[in-house]
C-alpha cells in the first residue's frame, strides 16, 4: 500500500461515499474533495465536507496509518493547523490538534471495493524500466567508463546552448552570463526561471555599481523580484524600499513582469528570500567572480569562494516582518556543488570551447572530486547494479536515461552495441 494509492482513491472517489461515517461514528458527506497541488503542506487544499450537519471548510491530510502525522512531525508544522479530516487506510492512532481537539478521521478501507485493490496490485506488478535492466551487470567495466565520461560531455554540450544564446543576449558579456545562471541556480526547481528573469531585468553594470553595500543589492534583488511592498512594516524592509526606488530611478530600471515567487513547498534555509539574500551577498564579497572562477578546479578554493552567508538583518529571519532565531545561513557544501555542476563546469566548458583550448582532463579531475547526486533516476541504476562513486557519474546517467533509455536508441549506446555482442 503507497500514500499515492490513496490520493487516487481521493481524487477519482474510487470509494462507496453514500454512507460515509468518520471513525469517531460521525455522518460524513464530501462536498468538495480539495485542490491536489503536490506541494508541501497537507495533501487537498480548500476541501469543504459535512460532519454530523455541521458544515466544514479546510484542508485534508492522507496517510496510510493515522500515526504517520507523528512520524512526519506535522504537530510541529502550522500549515497543518487547518486540517479539518485525516484520511487514512489504517486508523492506529488519535490525532490531536493543539487546542486539544480531535482531528475527525476516515478510514478508507472499510469503503473501497476488492476489485479497485486488485487493480492497484496489477499496476504494481514489475515492469521493465529500461530494456538491458537485467544485463547491466554483465557490461564491462571499462566499456561502462569510457561511455560516462562521453555522456558527461554530451551533457555538457547540451548545457552550452543556452550559454551561448545568454553570451548574445549580454553582448558577450561572460560575468553577466555568469551572474544570470547562478541566479537560476540558486532559484532552483521551483523559482529558477523567475530568478532567471529577474537577474536579466538588471543591467549588470549596475550591479557591478552596487556592489560596495550588500544593502543595495538586496534593494535591487527583492525590488525587481516584487518582494518590497509599502504595507511591510519592518523598519529594514522600508529602508530597502527606499533604497530600489532611488536606484531604480537613478538607472532608469523598469521592474519585469514576473510570475509570483513561491514560497510554497520549500524549507526555510530555502526560501526565495534566503536564496536572494545570499546571492546578493556573494556579489558584495566577491567582485569579478567570473575572472576568480573561470579557470578554478580546485575544489577547496571553489568551497572558499562561496563560503559566503547573509546579511544580519537574515540571520534572524525568514521572510520580511516576521523575526525568527538568530542563525548563521550559509551556502552549504551541497548547494554549492549544485552550482558546480549546473553553473561553474558549463560555463567553464563553454569559455574553453570559445578560447579553442580542451580543458577536458581538468574538468574530469573537478567533477570527480564532488559527491554523486541522490534522485530517483540514480537510485533505479543503483538498484541494477550501476552505481555511482561521483557527479560525473550521475550526470552521465542522467544524460543515458534521457537521451539513450527513454528513446529507446540502444543501437546508439556503448552499453547496448556491448550487450548485443553477448547475445
């Protein structure tokens, strides 16, 4: 049984809802079953349902046993304070809220039939993921080596394009090129293109201006992000507010039109606010990054470039007007060997290329020094006996399971012409 099965059962109401009673003996109806957004918090947003004819609006959390909010902490977490029912497979445990009230439960599977628990179990019956899965192990080793370290230059090539589309954008400008892919980078999944395009609303002459106080750069960087409203009551806030309105009109800056930046679905050392203010900081610290970096493999030194944190006024908070404990927001080693890998080796790669030297030894040398990714692409190799002992291997089986696997090409593959010699 997977949580996943149940939002299904949720979704689509693959249950018997006419006579629906909550584990405490109430009358259940579900009027609207909620928003699935897939983010963090609980599972269904704005769900609105009727227990005992008393009318109820909120959020609904699913789990497979009750006792699972415990194990996922969310007594601790307030966006679960308005959870008006708890679905769950197995009622193991009451769940309370902090005002001592007991959260109503349903307990799915005294109401879903037989035949919808067959089918999820046919579903789940193994399937081929990849189609030499089961021969992975029989592929030399070196015939595996040789063809990573050619899918991590394939890799490469493919994140070169949008280097060379940002180079004539910048009027080949290389540290603008830099400052606008360490802005995506460090907007990540979830806010990287707004990043993106917030850093290219800012002539970079000005934030090579700027610089000498880490206060103007965080004006510029939460002003044009639309993070500065007049309604914010913090004295700081107000002061950065005042400081983009005279920068901007100073440079003539027009603030983008940008998609709103989420702070939904991440933790706290993550949000966009964090994420800004470091990266204002770094441009305050470090002036012509792009000529300290460029030709920079060595990991240490790379670590103590970025060894950078936030301003004071972040260290003791989140987001603006409301104060949090004092702590130190650095740029961790793991964040910053995402930026290694996405930002530092492309752009590297991408400057050698235009300078016609071959940096293929050095960059080979750096991105082995760094740590293998986690993600469930890796994991799946890893279960098939291919692992991983570095970044250069996980991007190249990022680039295998995208360009080679799941367009079936084998014929095109080292690992698939290997294995049809055996056959």
């Amino acid at each position: 049984m997977r949580e996943d099965f149940l939002h299904y059962l949720w979704i689509y109401k693959k249950f018997d809802i006419s006579n629906l009673l909550t584990a405490q003996g109430e009358p259940l109806v579900i009027v609207n079953g909620g928003q699935y957004l897939q983010q963090a918090g609980p599972d269904f947003f704005n769900a609105q349902i009727i227990i005992d004819n008393q009318k109820w609006a909120g959020n609904i959390e699913i789990h497979i046993k009750s006792s699972d909010w415990y194990l996922h902490q969310h007594e601790l977490d307030d966006n679960y304070n308005n959870v008006i029912l708890h679905v769950v497979w197995d009622n193991d445990v009451p769940i309370y809220r902090k005002d001592n009230t007991e959260i109503p439960v349903l307990q799915l599977k005294e109401y879903v039939a037989l035949e919808e628990l067959h089918k999820y179990n046919s579903l789940l019956t193994p399937k081929s993921w990849i189609f030499c899965e089961n021969q992975l192990p029989q592929v030399d080793a070196l015939v595996v080596s040789i063809w990573q370290q050619r899918l991590f230059f394939e890799r490469l090539e493919r994140k070169s394009i949008p280097i060379q589309e940002f180079l004539l954008q910048s009027n080949n400008d290389w540290e603008a090129v830099l400052f606008w892919m360490l802005a995506k980078n460090f907007g990540l999944n979830t806010n990287g293109d707004i990043f993106l395009n917030l850093a290219q609303s800012l002539p970079f002459s000005v934030i090579r201006k700027e610089a000498v106080d880490v206060m103007y750069l965080e004006a510029l960087l939460f002003g044009q992000g639309n993070l500065l409203h007049s309604n914010l009551e913090d004295h700081y806030a107000k002061e950065l507010l005042s400081w983009y309105d005279y920068i901007a009109l100073k440079y003539k800056i027009s603030k983008p039109i940008l998609a709103p930046i989420q702070f939904f679905k991440h933790r706290p050392d993550n949000f966009p606010t964090i994420r800004l203010a470091q990266l204002g900081m770094l441009y305050h610290k470090q002036h012509n990054l792009f000529t300290a970096l460029i030709e920079l493999n060595d990991l240490p030194q790379i670590y103590k470039l970025f060894g950078i944190s936030v301003s004071d006024y972040w260290q003791s908070h989140y987001n603006f007007d409301k104060l949090s404990p004092a702590k130190n927001k650095p740029l961790t080693k793991s964040f910053i060997d995402l930026l290694i890998i996405n930002t530092i080796i492309p752009l590297q790669f991408a400057y050698a290329q235009s300078q016609g030297k071959d940096i293929t030894e050095e960059l080979i040398n750096l991105i082995t020094q760094i740590a293998p990714e986690q993600n469930n692409i890796i994991s799946k190799f890893h279960s098939f006996g291919l692992c991983s002992e570095n970044a250069l291997h996980t991007q190249a089986l990022l680039q295998l399971k995208n360009e080679y696997c799941n367009p079936k090409r084998c014929l095109n593959c080292a690992i698939g012409l290997e294995l049809l010699k055996k056959i």
